[in-house]
C-alpha cells in the first residue's frame, strides 16, 4: 500500500495539491441570527388566542416572476407554543431513531431532519387536511405532522406491525391519507406530485400540492418535466426545493451552476424562503396556497435550510464540510432557539413553561420508543397484502396460484 494511500481524504487531497473542498458556510444566506430576527408589531394582546402581527426581517423572501409574499404575519401565543412544541417532539424523534440506529434496533437506510424542523412544522401550520404532500426520503417528521404518530414511525423504522406501514416500508415508505410519501428514489415523487394536483384540479378542490424535493434532486429531467406539464395546465402544485445546501456530500455550489433554486421553473414563478425561521415558513406556504390555488398555476419554492447530521446515518457529515460550520449553524441559526427566543423576548411564556415542554417532549418520545420496541415484526403472511388497492385485486397472484390463500383479503 502507497503511502498516499493511507492518508485520509483531507490529507490525501492537499498531498496531491487538490484545492480544499469549499465550505457553503459563506453562501449559507437568509438564515436567522440575532442581528436579523423578526420583531410583533406594537404590544402583544393579554389573550393567548388573539391575533397580532409580527413583522419578519426584509431578507426573509425573494422572488422571480411574482410579488414576494408579505414580510407580515398574524399569528397567536398559543399557535407559537404549538408550534415550539411540536419543534422540540420532532427533533427528540429524529434523536431516537439516530440512537436506536447506532444499537441496531434500525437496520437499512435513515435520513434524519435534524435541524429542519422548522419546515415541516411551519408548512402544516398554513395548510389543512385537505392538501397533499408528498416528498423524498427524509420524511418522518412530515409524516407525523400529516396525520401520523411518533410511535407509529419509530415503529416503522424498526420494522415492527405497529409502524404506519405496518412494519413493511421502513423509513423511506410512509403514508397517510394526505401524505403521499416518503419515496426513495431521488426526484420521483415530483412528478407523482404534479399527477396529485392534476387530480385536485379534475375534482375542482381548492386545495394544493407541496411536491417536496431536496437540492441534490433539482438537476433530474423528470423535476423539469414535471415543471413543464404543471404550467401547460395550471396545476395547483408548488414545487418545493428543500436546500439543506448539500445534496449526499456534495455542496450545491459544486454540483449546480444556478443554485437559486426558486428561479429553476423558467415560465414558472419562484420565491425563496429563509427556512430556519418558522414564521417565514408559514407565511410562505400561506402565499404559496393562496397563488396555486386563486388559478395562478404552479409556484416553485425554495425553502433554505439545513441539515445538522450526514445525509443518511451512513454518512458521517464531515468530510466535505467542516465541523466548525456545523457548530456555527447549530449556535447562531438553530430554527427551535429562535423560536425560543422569540417567545422569552416577546413575553409569550416564561423559561420554565418552556423546560417543561422539552421534558414532556422527551417523555412522550421515550415512551413511543418503548411502546414500539414492544411491538412484534411482521407475519410473512403480511407481505402479500397492500399489493393492490383494496376491492382491485386479482383473483390470483402470481406464484400463489397453487396455494388459493389469499391473505390479504382477510
């Protein structure tokens, strides 16, 4: 073995006087700090139900073809509480499954969004049961906000019959009723969300479809093809672009030569989000509703956010970007602290109201996790049912002909 050979890759780079991989941390725009946090417009009311208004920092959108949305939200106490605690329970999710991985309780592939909370918290605080989602792999925290259980996806990723897909999808295959997925080939399930809103459009709902994809995704042919059929009919889908700024353990920088991702539709309008602010999230996804479904077409969003943790648990997440620049996004632009800090600063709640949402966070996830532990695996007779939707299925399926069982018709 050469000597060159034994370097680690940093090294064995800098050996063969390669440039040192680029960092993303100074393109990493529109992320919340101290120095660009939104501040409510005039007192906040003694109610925790009342509305009031919250001004969010000027560089929290930008747009291509279209107004950028309002930089003014209304929101309540009680909807900035909701949403902290919904923040907290995910992540101490996404905590849990990166434990019981590293025990083995998980096998196969998981994609955590430590870090991106804000995103799946802050959309379904603007849409209602009614729309769709359907995004990529990195999808139990959507999973949960659509209609699913921390049990249920804890279950799921350990293969057990009280998962959401009963044991037999694992962590890239989750469903609900207006939760398409959780789909593991990269860009596919943007133009199944294209077909989604078309059937919306066909049954004339006034409803919308957030086709989730991530930057590594933004260069496939079927994301334009979907892009071209969605404007050719006004579909109701707003194509949205999770930029955790890497795609697998490439920078955009490097693999894109436009990395504004909100411009990518062409003839399609575009706004871009700072998705480390739970606020502009939902204001997005409000305007983004309200532009697809007033007959506008499709809208393409780009939600700029970030990703604490390697692309799968595989991935350690530090050979193509420092540890430093994680620890500065974790200490200056963590999506929960900011809402933390938006609570205290604005008087919402006190820090000890706070504390006990965290350790009741804590307690729900350890008792999901122990509930799904309890949990038996799959029978193999299960592995025949859900082929077919139920009342389509053939009289017989292939290699089962001898048998005549048919389990899933039981």
């Amino acid at each position: 073995m050469s000597a060159l050979a034994t370097l680690r890759p940093r090294a064995l780079r800098a050996a063969r006087g390669i440039k040192p991989l680029r960092t993303t941390l100074p393109a990493v725009r529109y992320l919340q700090t101290d120095a660009d946090k939104s501040e409510p417009i005039g007192e906040l009311p003694s109610s925790s139900s009342e509305p009031f208004q919250v001004r969010l920092h000027a560089d929290s959108f930008h747009s291509y073809r279209c107004d950028t949305p309002s930089t003014e939200v209304d929101i309540t106490k009680d909807e900035l509480i909701g949403m902290y605690q919904k923040m907290v329970q995910m992540r101490r999710m996404e905590q849990a499954a990166d434990a019981l991985y590293k025990q083995k309780l998980i096998r196969g592939f998981c994609h955590l969004a430590i870090g991106q909370e804000a995103v799946a918290v802050g959309m379904e605080s603007a849409i209602d049961h009614e729309d769709r989602v359907i995004t990529s792999y990195r999808c139990h925290t959507l999973a949960v906000m659509r209609g699913g259980t921390i049990k249920g996806v804890i279950a799921e990723l350990m293969g057990r019959v009280d998962g959401m897909s009963f044991g037999k999808g694992g962590s890239m295959h989750i469903f609900t009723p207006s939760f398409f997925g959780g789909n593991g080939i990269v860009g596919a399930q943007v133009p199944v969300g294209a077909g989604i809103a078309l059937a919306q459009k066909y049954l004339k709902k006034k409803t919308v479809t957030f086709a989730m994809y991530g930057d590594g995704a933004s260069n496939q042919g079927q994301v334009f093809e979907a892009f071209n059929m969605a404007k050719l009919w006004n579909l109701p889908c707003v194509f949205t672009c999770e930029n955790n700024k890497y795609g697998m353990g490439t920078s955009a920088e490097r693999s894109s030569q436009n990395t504004s991702f909100f411009t990518r539709g062409d003839q399609i309008p575009g706004i871009q989000v700072n998705a480390m602010d739970i606020l502009a999230v939902r204001k997005a996804c409000e305007f983004a509703k309200e532009w697809t479904t007033s007959g506008k077409g499709p809208l393409v969003m780009e939600l700029v956010t970030y990703r604490y943790g390697g692309h799968s648990m595989s991935d350690p997440g530090t050979t193509y970007r420092t540890r430093e620049e994680v620890q500065q996004m974790r200490s200056e632009k963590d999506p929960i602290a900011g809402l933390k800090r938006y609570i205290l600063d604005w008087g919402v709640t006190d820090e000890a109201s706070l504390k006990a949402i965290d350790k009741a966070a804590k307690e729900e996830v350890d008792l999901a996790v122990e509930d799904a532990k309890k949990s038996a695996h799959p029978d193999v007779k299960e592995f025949w049912t859900d082929i077919y939707y139920k009342g389509t299925e053939p009289p017989f399926m292939r290699g089962r002909e001898k048998e005549e069982v048919h389990f899933y018709n039981k």
